[in-house]
C-alpha cells in the first residue's frame, strides 16, 4: 500500500470518528438539558404532594403534573415532553420549592406514542 493510500485511508477513518463524536455529543447535550416545559395549573392532568420523605415520582412522558411542596404548600406545573427516563425534579422546580428535597423524577414511555426507531 502507498502512502497516498495510508494517508487518504487514515484522513476517512479520523474524519468519520469526529462525525460520530461530534454528532453524540450533541445528541447528549439535547437529552441531558431537555426535561419538558414549565405549564399552567389549568392543563394539569393531575397533582402530587411531595411529602418530607418522597424520594421519588412517577410519571408518563407527555404528562402535565402540578407539584405541591406538602411543607411550604407552594406549587409548580410541569409538562414532561422529553425522553429523559430519569431526572432530579429540583432541577426544574422553581427556586425554593422543595429546597434541597432531592426527588428522582421517573418517566415512563408515553404508551400512546409509536416507537418509529
């Protein structure tokens, strides 16, 4: 083999990594950032108190809850259009609702939507 052929060969090889590097990155960007949108009581399918020892919920993709801090009584809506399975819900909850309360939100599949992939 050439060395043009090494050369062209290994410029292919690296260039196809960095393709697949840049395009997982961003792919993990998307996902980790995205938990759903903020929502207004009005178009909440349901309410959970978030009681003292809650370390979890459960939740559907596309779901619109509104959260009640049982200890402060304040309240948030959020919409979980994402397709993060697992987050801490104090990184969306707004600034001094459940403090330092650390809640995993856990979503599940949305079993109205088709799996396309």
């Amino acid at each position: 083999m050439t060395f043009a052929a090494i050369y062209r060969k290994s410029v292919a090889v690296l260039a196809t990594g960095l393709v697949l590097s840049t395009t997982a990155s961003a792919s993990d960007h998307a996902i980790d950032k995205d938990y759903g949108n903020p929502s207004t009581p009005d178009y909440a399918d349901r309410v959970v108190t978030i009681k003292p020892d809650a370390r979890w919920v459960n939740v559907t993709q596309d779901e619109t809850v509104r959260f009640v801090d049982a200890r402060s009584g304040a309240t948030f809506t959020w919409k979980f259009d994402t397709v993060v399975r697992v987050f801490d819900l104090t990184s969306v909850a707004p600034s001094g609702i459940l403090g330092a309360h650390h809640v995993d939100a856990y979503v599940a599949a949305n079993p109205r939507k088709r799996n396309d992939s």
